[in-house]
C-alpha cells in the first residue's frame, strides 16, 4: 500500500507546486511585463486617487454627463451578472418600457439604442454603442452650457472602432468621454457625476 501512496503523494505535490504556483507566477510575472496596464485592471489614475477602470463601467446620471447603459447590479463589480429575466418576463418588458421613455425624455431622441435600455450580461459594461452616445449629446451640451456641436465631436473622437476591423461593434468608452467632457469644459456647470 505504502508504494502506492508514496507516488500519489510525490505526483500531488508536483502538480500543486507546478500548477499552483510555477504557473500563476509565471503567467504573473508575463502579463506585468508584457502587458502592465491591462494585468492591473487598467486603472484610471487622476491626481494620485484611482477614479475608475477603463473596463468596468460605472454610473453615472448627472445630465452634464454621458451616461452608461443599464446595470442590473448597479454597477458592482462584487455581484457582477445579468438579471436573468427571460426575454418574455413581464418584468424585463416593463423596465425597459420605463427606459425607453426615460431616455427619451432626458435626450429627445427620435428612436431608442437597443443598449440604452437593456443591461449588458455582466451589469459592467464600460461602452456604450455610437448610436446611444450621439443621442445623449443634446442633453449633455445644454447641461454643460456649450454648442451642441462640440459634444458631437467630443464623442466622435472617442468612437472606438472594430477591433482589427472585423471583430466586435464600435463603441464609445464612457468614462473616457466624460473625463474628456471635464476637461474640455472645467468649469461648466456638470453638478455631481451621480445622482439618487
């Protein structure tokens, strides 16, 4: 019995010290050099105080600003998921019934981005669609008190492209477009990022 535990026990503490700590350093210690910014969550740093991350959205609802498409976790990262209502639940119709009217009413847009009023399956997503960020533009100028115009192009020079030309949708980064949104108009009057 003894020669058979013996190697059993030799091949687990191999494959722990390989598996559980070679390889996760190894992998470590590749992406803080290949890739530093991404292996550490691409955080947005601004003034020596971490203001959010490049790839988890946030909320935002004050008008001054772009807001984010629909969280069905409120935007945490802890409890990051879906709300997981089935395409015929009268819930789910109800809530984005609510939205469509909402942006709507906050943007006078004539049609409503799909992504303005369904939740992305993480409940993080940091972009928005063209479509949704263009249309929120209006409301944003007139809470900024600066021509409409200028928003327009704001956003259109954050329209994030299809990666190699071929894969996934365009899309606009909406903590990109609102740093940008600040710093283009520090002194507009934004009130605060969230509301509620």
């Amino acid at each position: 019995m003894i020669d058979h535990i013996r190697p059993a026990l030799a091949t687990l503490g191999l494959m722990t010290v390989l598996t559980g700590l070679a390889y996760p350093l190894a992998l470590t210690g590749l992406g803080q050099t290949l890739m530093p910014e991404q292996a550490n969550a691409s955080l947005i740093v601004r003034d020596g105080q971490v203001i959010g991350s490049a790839l988890v959205g946030q909320a935002f609802a004050a008008p001054g600003y772009l807001h984010p498409r629909p969280s069905a976790v409120d935007y945490d990262a802890a409890a990051a998921g879906a709300s997981n209502l089935g395409p015929t639940s009268a819930a789910l119709i109800a809530d984005q019934a609510a939205r469509a009217v909402d942006f709507v009413a906050s943007t006078g847009a004539a049609s409503v981005p799909v992504d303005a009023v369904t939740a992305s399956g993480s409940g993080l997503d940091p972009h928005v669609s063209p479509e949704n960020a263009r249309a929120q533009a209006a409301r944003i100028a007139a809470a900024r008190g600066v021509p409409q115009a200028r928003v327009a192009a704001l956003i259109e020079a954050q329209v994030e492209p299809r990666w190699l030309g071929l894969f996934g949708e365009p899309r606009v980064n909406v903590l990109a477009v609102n740093l940008a949104l600040d710093a283009a108009f520090p002194a507009a009057p934004t009130g605060p990022r969230t509301e509620g």
